[in-house]
C-alpha cells in the first residue's frame, strides 16, 4: 500500500507536490472503521481517496506523474527527462546545457503486513542524479539503507557550435561518473553493480540491477512497482481503452464469479454474462433479468456508455479488493452517477484488503465528511497566471469541522480551491 507519494517539476506541477495515504492519528477515524487497514507494521492505512478539481487542473497530470515513474521500472533504458514531460516554467531554453533542472520522484510504501520501503530517485536530462533505496519492519523504526547512488560529476558536450533555436538542432553528448554504497552487500555484488553503474551508456535503474542479482528487498520492490501499482488516466473511453489492451489477466477476472458481483452495481437486474473470449469488453453478452422472471441478453457493445464503461472498471475495483492492487482510477465516475460511485467507495471499504483505490474527479457530491475523512479528499487546482497545478488536501484546513461545515457550499464559492472561478 502507498503510505506516502512526493514529486516535482513534472509537467503543469513545478513545486515539490505530497500525497499521503495515512489515517490521521486522532481519534476521528474511529467514525471511520471500514476507510483504513490497520498493518502489523504498527500503521493505519487509508483505503480510498478523492481528488477533486477543474477542468484542465492537472488531475490527469497527477496520475501520469506515477505511470512515468512506473516506466523506468517496466522499460530497459536509461532513465531521464524529457522537454514535454518537465514544467513549462522550467524549460526556458532549449540547450540541455543551460537549461538544467531536476525531476524528483519519493515514494513510500509497504508490503506483506510489516515491511516498509522509501524509495527517492532524481533524474535530469541526461539520465540519474540520485537513486536511494531504504527499508524497516516498524514504524517506529529507522530505515535502513540498501543501497545509494549519487552522480558525481557529469561532463557535457555538444557538437552544434552555434546557439540553438530549438531541441532539434541539440546534438549533446554526456559522460558521467556514480558514486555507489551498498551496505552489508556481498563485495563481488558491489564490484558488479559499481561496473554496471559507470558504464558508459547505464540501463534501467540500480535497483533493478540489484533485484536481477536477488536482492529480496529489491526484488518485492520492484515487483510491486510493476504488478500491483496501476495508474490508469483516461485518455479515451476506459471500454475502448481495455479492449485495445486486451489483456489476459483481464479475462481471468471476468470469469471470476465475483466479478460479477461488482458489475451488478450498476444494474441489479443482471444476473450473468457470457464472456467472450476474443472480443471480452464489446462482445460479451450481458444477462437481465424481468419482473416477470424472463430474462433477455444484449451484446455489451450495444448497451449504454455507463454500463459498458464500468464493465471495465469492476476489472480494477476487483483488483483492488481481491489482488490487493494500488489503483488510480481517472475520472472514472464521468459517466456514473453519484449513487453508484457512492457504492463503489462503500463496497471497496467494506472489505478487507490491503489494496487502494484513489480516484479524480469533477463530481463535488464526493465533498462529503459522512463518508469521508479529511485526509481521504483532496484538491487539485490550477493558477491563472503560472498555469501551475497545486495538490492540496481538505486536512490542511483546520477551520472545517465535521459537524458543522458543507464543504460542498465552501467549495463552489471558491473557498477551497480547485475550481475555475478562482
């Protein structure tokens, strides 16, 4: 689970940006039994989130920023930044040479019940400035390190001798040198990863070297990166980006009986579906049931939008619940009206489960202390003049209290922030 999640300079995001997913400390959350998962490490964990902002905000920017950190886990190239992925504001020459900013990525999370991980990794456009790796089996305990890296000089070179105009004409060439420190490793392992880390041109990150020498901590770190943490933006319609994927993990869980548990959210009257196997998420008959006891089928491709897009989203929502997966979910409520999205939440809490759901937003219903703690919803908003996107949460406001304050009224006079009439 994701105890805690910080970046910066990515995209309309320029400040350090923080996201936490830990229950506050005070006795509010005893209202809240079912919203967070207490583990044996001797922490509570909040099982869902709300961003809630504008138009164009940065919500989707949010949720990218973890899918480009899980790509330097996924991908064999070195990682580094990129012109289109840094802040604007940031990015006021074209010379990689004179335009040297940083990206930064933290994460903290921990897995099988007591095991905690705090991983912090920078990179630049020549590839990484700092990589470090900690761990402990309690929260009171002080991490310890697997492992560091940290570039110690970099020297660059560009063969267009006249000034550029744009990145195009920017022929760079780079040499860098790493200091490395792993302690408590074996020494032919550090010989190993020292030569690896020098290499002229490095791939993939250290602690992917570390995890294929059997590195355990590295190992279920890396894995979980890869497996269990699923940033999904929608950038098209969720059904129509699933069956692009077409994915067989998808397909076992659409056999599974309790799938169809969660998909009847949205329509009690389903009582079955006949998978297709080749086409699942537009082919797939689905099953009703009539007052009168008959039943009729109609192909998912031919039902409504909201029917055919939350077929896809029960994919993740089972994942979450059954697999213990760590789900972003953007704007998946678009088409779903509030009482379903209100089920959702509640059925996801109403297990016991070490997985996550946080999803974005435009609906303000979800501004609602009944169903939510504090630090369960936050804020993302947008400046006018920077075009820069802050993420804040609703904790941060001390003045608003559960029994007395309608965050829906403070936040449509503009009080909170995140919306367009600031």
């Amino acid at each position: 689970m994701i105890l805690n999640y910080k970046f910066e300079n990515f995209m309309s995001f320029r400040e350090n940006v923080e996201f936490s997913m830990m229950a506050p400390k005070t006795k509010v959350k005893n209202r809240f039994p079912n919203n967070y998962i207490t583990s044996d490490a001797g922490i509570d964990v909040l099982k869902t989130a709300v961003v809630v902002g504008e138009n164009a905000g940065g919500k989707s920017n949010f949720v990218r920023s973890l899918s480009y950190l899980q790509s330097f886990f996924i991908e064999t190239e070195a990682p580094k930044t990129y012109r289109s992925l840094i802040n604007a504001n940031n990015a006021q020459d074209f010379c990689p040479k004179k335009c040297k900013t940083l990206q930064s990525f933290e994460i903290e999370i921990f897995i099988k019940k007591n095991t905690l991980y705090l991983y912090h990794l920078e990179v630049d456009f020549f590839g990484i400035v700092k990589e470090t790796f900690y761990f402990k089996n309690q929260v009171k305990n002080r991490y310890k390190k697997i492992f560091s890296v940290e570039r110690e000089y970099c020297t660059i070179e560009c063969d267009n001798e006249s000034d550029c105009t744009n990145s195009n004409q920017c022929i760079t060439q780079s040499e860098s040198t790493y200091l490395l420190d792993v302690p408590k490793s074996a020494n032919e392992i550090e010989k190993s990863l020292v030569k690896v880390v020098n290499k002229e041109k490095t791939l993939g990150l250290t602690i992917t070297k570390l995890a294929m020498l059997g590195n355990e901590y590295a190992i279920a770190f890396t894995d979980w990166i890869k497996k269990s943490l699923c940033p999904e933006t929608n950038i098209i319609n969720y059904d129509i980006y699933k069956s692009m994927k077409n994915e067989e993990d998808d397909l076992r869980i659409l056999h599974d009986s309790r799938y169809l548990d969660i998909f009847k959210m949205i329509d009690y009257s389903i009582i079955g579906l006949k998978v297709d196997e080749e086409k699942p998420f537009s082919k797939t008959i689905i099953i009703r049931k009539k007052k009168d006891d008959s039943t009729f089928a109609r192909e998912l491709a031919h039902d409504s939008s909201g029917v055919r897009e939350f077929f896809a989203w029960a994919v993740q929502i089972f994942k979450v619940v059954y697999e213990n997966k760590i789900v972003f979910a953007d704007e998946m409520d678009r088409v779903l009206n509030p009482v379903l999205s209100d089920r959702v939440i509640s059925f996801i809490c109403g297990k016991k489960h070490f997985g996550q759901f946080i999803f974005t937003t435009h609906n303000v219903l979800h501004l609602d202390l009944k169903n939510y703690m504090k630090e369960q919803i936050y804020f993302i908003t947008k400046d006018n003049e920077t075009l820069e996107s802050e993420l804040y949460s609703l904790a941060d406001f001390p003045e608003i209290r559960y029994e007395t304050t309608k965050i829906y009224e403070f936040y449509m006079k503009g009080i909170l922030g995140g919306t367009a009439i600031e």
